[in-house]
C-alpha cells in the first residue's frame, strides 16, 4: 500500500479529532460544534472558507501552484452529521449526546476529508483548485441538495465532484467502485382507504377498508414481478398498515405507509404511476375512496462511467487492482445523488473492516452501519486521505476538457 508520508505523520492527531467528533453528534442541520471544528482546522492550515450553504455547510477553497490558474476544479465531499441512536459503545470517545451517535461513520468522512485538507495546504502540489466540501444533513435532510439550492456549483465552479463512504465488512485496504447506479432512489407514500364504518357483524351496512388494504398490498407485488423489466431493480415495502381499535367493529379507514427503492427515474416514475391507479381503482371497486400520497426524498446515486473508471484506477495505484473491487449496488440512499445529477463524478466505497478495530468498550460486533455499536475505523484515515489527494492531483494534471 502507498501511503502519502506527511498524511501518515498527522494520523494520529487527526484521528483525534475525529474521536473529538464522534463524541459530539449532530443532527441534520444542527452541525454547529462540527461544522466549528471544520473551519477552525482549514483555518488553521491556512485554507480560506466559505460557511452557511445548507445552514451548517463549510467549503473549503485551496488554490494549487499556480494559483488556481489552470481553472480546472474538482470538489471532494464528506458528510458530517449523525444519527438519532443512543450508542451503546462505553469506550472514551463514546457520544455525550444521549440519542445521537455517529453511526455511519461520518465522523470518519470529515476526519479524512481533514486529513487530505492538511496535506493539500502543506504541499500544494496541484494545479488548479481543490474544492473540500463538508455537507450536512446527508441522512434524511438532503444537505447535498441544499447546497447546491444555495448556490455551491455557482459560487464554486468546478468539473466534477467525488464523494466516499466508509463500509464494513469489506477488508480493510479494499476500494469499491463501479460506473453506473450504485445507490436507489429512496421514496415514500401513504395511502389512506376511506370506506364507512359499521358493526363488525354485519359488514353489509358499511364499507369495509381492510380487504381493500389487503388487495391492495397484494396488487403492489405485481407491478414488481408484472410490469417492470425484470432486470430492472425495484421494491415496494409496505411497512405500515394502521386501522381499527375493537373485534367488533369495521372500521372507516385503513391507512397504508411505506418505501419505494429503484436504481433508475424510468421504472420510478413507472412504480408511482401504477400505484396510483391500482390503489384509486381498487378502492373504486369496492365503493372505497382513496387518499394517494408519493414523495420522492433521494433520486439514485449514478457514477459517470469515465469518472468512476478514472478513480478505480487512482485507488489501484495505491492499493494495486486486486483491492479495488466491484461496488455491489445497495437499495439504500444517499444524498450524494443530488450532486452526481449536476456534475460528472463518482461514488466510491472505502473497507472499514471486518471490526477487528473494535477494541475494549465496544458493543458486540462487527455490526453494519446504523447500529449502535458501530464506529469508524481510524486506520482508513491515512488510506481515505490518500486516496483524496492523488484524485485531486490526477484529475487536476489532465487537460481541460
Ligand atoms: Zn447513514
Ligand atoms: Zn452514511
């Protein structure tokens, strides 16, 4: 493995700000201590700053030897908020915050987005201008997209941007990356069955909503196995139905809620439109009336061919190709999305290890991402930083254009 030397020298002290991090979680757009302690480090190292897209936002802005003449930029991208869990971990860094944790190793995304800063100011040894983008609120306030509502890829142009997630249970020293969806789009309705209640004995006088629910839960499965390519990916979970309080009455309306995942706006667009018309007409066939609500939180996160081939082949320069492996695309969402539908780039995955980093004080593990014994691998931050830093310096040293 190449590792950066000066990165490596400053391991330890940015580990300990990451650690300073984790033990003071914040919520979406409530990231004033982190986003603080962002800015008071790039201030430090000399890197000037611009705060307050997406409320709690820092960019930092650093210029290469030529002084950003070159005008070729890049943006690289960490998240910095946490999660609303109580961690269960009793090591020293453990939360202070009771009922919020940095569960996803966000922690760890400022620390080795910090850590790249550190170097990037130290050495400048770049042409063009490095973009250090810490975002808030990636998990459920859409931070990316606030941001660039707010203006971030006007007020700093650049040609493509770069985002990286720590993940367990791929080895540690291992890369991820794949061109095209790496990510689902991640959507929500609710479905609200109105019919007329009435004695449970005799359902003749009513309206009954719950075989209306039933139907309808089952119809949903057909769109999936039905009307969707069946190469094409999509799920539709229904996660809550919500009706009646007594056996012996039928109640008036039965409330259906739940998530909608695809790797594409086609079959979305598909799986909403057909939603809707089964869950209107089934309710219209049994002399129901149907309330159908779909909100569409995160579209999916799409890697642009030629930029994830290009960050494969920066990781396989430093962790050589047989640990740079295909990025097994997830159903979860990320945020990140919003800014690969505005700029060329890609969305990369960083090994946190199979837990053998977990030392005294930890919950039971290896555990997956949300858990309340997770915590991010300090030893990724010199590998992450590294990776950082040749991406910029490479992407930086081609033409324009
Ligand atoms: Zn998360
Ligand atoms: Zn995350």
């Amino acid at each position: 493995m190449k590792l950066i030397d000066s990165i490596v020298t400053e391991a330890a002290s940015i580990a300990s700000v990451r650690r300073d991090i984790h033990a003071h979680p914040e919520l979406c757009f409530e990231e004033v201590r982190t986003a603080d302690v962002v800015a008071g480090k790039l201030t430090e190292w000399g890197i000037p700053i611009h705060r307050g897209l997406g409320k709690t936002g820092v960019v930092g802005i650093v210029h290469g030897r030529d002084g950003g003449a070159s005008g070729r930029a890049i943006g690289l991208r960490a998240d910095i908020d946490a999660l609303p869990i109580t961690e269960f971990n009793t090591f020293a860094h453990a939360s202070t915050h009771p009922g919020k944790m940095h569960a996803c190793g966000h922690d760890g995304h400022t620390a080795m987005l910090l850590a790249a800063a550190q170097h990037f100011a130290k050495h400048r040894d770049f042409d063009g201008t490095v973009y250090l983008i810490f975002q808030p609120a990636e998990e459920g306030g859409g931070g990316a997209r606030v941001m660039i509502e707010d203006g971030l890829f006007e007020q700093f142009p650049m040609q493509a941007v770069f985002g990286m997630h720590n993940w367990p249970g791929m080895k540690a020293g291992q890369f991820a990356v794949s061109p095209g969806p790496v990510m689902a789009s991640s959507n929500e309705f609710k479905i609200v069955i109105r019919g007329k209640g009435s004695h449970a004995a005799m359902p003749h006088m009513g309206t009954d909503p719950v075989p209306v629910a039933c139907l309808m839960v089952q119809a949903f499965q057909n769109i999936i196995s039905r009307n969707k390519k069946p190469v094409d990916a999509g799920v539709i979970s229904v996660t809550m139905i919500h009706t009646g309080e007594a056996t012996n009455v039928v109640p008036d309306s039965c409330e259906l809620q739940g998530t909608v995942r695809t790797f594409s706006i086609e079959v979305l667009d598909m799986i909403e439109r057909r939603m809707r018309q089964v869950a209107e007409h089934t309710c219209a066939a049994h002399e129901a009336t149907c309330e159908f609500e779909f909100v569409r939180n995160y579209p999916p996160t799409v890697n642009s061919p030629a930029e994830a081939d290009f960050a494969r082949q920066v990781m396989a320069g430093i962790v050589g190709e047989a640990n740079v492996v295909r990025q097994e695309p997830t159903m979860g969402a990320e945020d990140f999305a919003f800014m690969l539908q505005a700029k060329p780039g890609a969305y990369c995955f960083i090994a946190n290890g199979d837990g053998d980093h977990r030392a005294m004080g930890h919950g039971g593990g290896p555990c997956t991402l949300h858990n309340p014994s997770y915590d991010f691998n300090d030893d990724l931050i010199p590998l992450g930083a590294t990776y950082w830093v040749q991406l910029a310096q490479t992407w930086l040293s081609r033409p324009a254009g």
